[in-house]
C-alpha cells in the first residue's frame, strides 16, 4: 500500500537514515610571497619599512630606500 495507507493504519515506517556529512576539505594557507620593492613605489617602500619597525625618508632616492630595506631583512 501507499505510504499514506501506513499513516492511516498506524504502521510506522522505518527510519530514514542520516545522511552522510562529509568534512569540507582543509584549504592550503595562501603562499605569501616577500614583495618585490623594486616594483614598489616610494609611498609604499616607506609602508612596508614602517612594517618592520623601520622610518625610511622618502626624500631620499627610490634605490636607497630599497637598500636600506634589503640590508634590515638581512639581504
């Protein structure tokens, strides 16, 4: 008979099964690379100094920045 014949009757139907959950994948970290300060602009050479506790002068030329840079990462 149809399942709306059981209800009617009192039959219980059989319990539906869970359904299977699967653990979502983990996600890799994101590789993050070092900048690369020469395609950097000065306004940005300074950000980034800032971000490593140094104050780089922007009056100063575009490749001193980046060598002052290079010599506190330890390059």
């Amino acid at each position: 008979m149809s399942k709306f014949g059981d209800l009617i009757r009192g039959v219980k139907a059989a319990p539906t099964p869970e359904p299977v959950v699967e653990a979502p994948a983990p996600t890799p970290e994101p590789v993050v690379e070092a900048p690369v300060l020469e395609d950097m602009n000065k306004k940005e050479l300074e950000a980034y100094g800032r971000t490593m506790g140094i104050e780089l002068d922007r009056r100063h030329k575009k490749e001193d920045l980046i060598e002052e840079l290079k010599e506190a990462e330890g390059e």
